[in-house]
C-alpha cells in the first residue's frame, strides 16, 4: 500500500517561509507526477503546484506562482514545495497525492496523504 507522507506545516507570519515536504513510501510511485494541493475550511480542495516525475515540468496555480518553488529528490521519493512571502490566504491544510500522468485536476489524483496545517497569521 502506497503511502504518501506531508511534513513542514507550523506558524509563520506573513512575509515569512516555509518548506513542506512529501515522501513516497512505495518505490515504484516515484516514477508518478506528485501534486500539491490546499484546503482551507469551507472550500474545495484545489492544486497549488505539480511536478513531474523527472521534475523537467511543474505547475503552479495562479495564486502562488512567483511565491512558491517545487523540486523532487534525486531518489524521486520526496517532493519539496517552497513557500515565500506568504499570505494569509495561504493558511489551509496542505496535501500531496500522486497521478501517474502530469495533470493539473485534483479529481485525477489519488494516494492522498493526511495533510499538514499551514497558518500565515501575526
């Protein structure tokens, strides 16, 4: 069973950084696209960001592009979402889920980790 873990969430203030990280438990999934995605409460789950498995493509949504980075580990197992100057709009859960094609829609995602809390306040 294919496990995706998140990791990196906490408190910052606006302006401020964090790093996130996603690891794939299963080796063959390395070779699958890995997908950020957020939730904030009372809205839909949407994607932040995705990055192929050769990390040659990535997206980002429009409401971070210029503010966040992603990158893959040289083993492909671990994804790596960089978040500056952040918002508090950016205050949401965060997950990573995988897709064995690169696509930018959520539903097309599956394996979803358990998510990491981000909270942008002062």
């Amino acid at each position: 069973q294919v496990r995706t873990v998140e990791s990196g969430g906490g408190l910052v203030q606006p302006g401020g950084s964090l790093r996130l990280s996603c690891t794939v438990s299963d080796p063959p999934f390395r070779t699958y696209t890995m997908g950020w995605f957020r939730q904030a409460p009372g809205q839909e789950r949407d994607i932040v960001s995705a990055i192929s498995w050769s990390g040659g493509i990535t997206y980002y949504s429009d409401s971070v592009k210029d503010r966040f980075t992603i990158s893959r580990s040289p083993a492909n197992n671990t994804m790596f979402p960089q978040m500056n100057s952040l918002k508090p709009e950016d205050t949401a859960i965060y997950y990573c889920a995988l897709s064995r094609n690169f696509v930018t829609v959520t539903q097309q995602y599956n394996y979803w980790g358990q998510g990491t809390q981000v909270t942008v306040s002062s």
